[in-house]
C-alpha cells in the first residue's frame, strides 16, 4: 500500500516538473519565485532515490539509476574535455619529449 503511493507522488512531482521546464523553455513562464522551482527539483531528486532504494529489486529501478548516472557523466564530459586538454598540455606526461631534441 505504501509502495503505491509513493509511486504516486513521484508520477506527480515528476510530471508536475516536466511541465514546469516545458512552461519555462517554452513560454519563460515559471513557479512563483526561486525558490519553488529549487525545492521542486530537490524534492523530485530525493523521491528518484527513494523510488529507487524502495523498487530496487525491479530491472525499471535499475535502468533508471543507470539512465541518471549516464546523464550525469554525459553532461559532465563537455567541461571535463577543455580541462583536461589544459593540464595535459601543461604537464610534462604530454610532452614528446622528441620535439625538444
């Protein structure tokens, strides 16, 4: 029974957030004030840890903590690639050290 209504609440948070982003990309409309749109979000964040410790023993809880994770290194690697493009050309591991014979 408890199962069901958090799956519940977090169908309805999550959809209550896509709409929110699809109303702020779409139409610059948004939550009233700032901080409704930050507790949105971490209350979503801490219901997709919840759903996924309490569904674990389900392929769909294990799938989507590997579709976040992915997610996460994916939107990370864009900024990573510059910074390690900056220390690789300033340390000497990259060097060839031909070029300087």
């Amino acid at each position: 029974m408890m199962k069901s209504k958090i799956q519940i609440l977090y169908i309805v948070i999550t959809l209550l957030l896509g709409m929110d982003m699809l109303v702020y990309y779409l139409e610059k409309i948004s939550l009233i004030g700032y901080y409704s749109d930050v507790l949105l979000f971490w209350i979503w964040l801490g219901l997709t840890m919840t759903v996924i410790v309490i569904f674990w023993k389900k392929i769909l809880a294990k799938i989507m903590l590997s579709g976040l994770i992915l997610g996460l290194i994916c939107s990370i690697l864009p900024m990573m690639l510059p910074f390690y493009t900056l220390m690789l050309s300033m340390s000497l591991r990259s060097t060839d050290e031909k070029r300087f014979k």
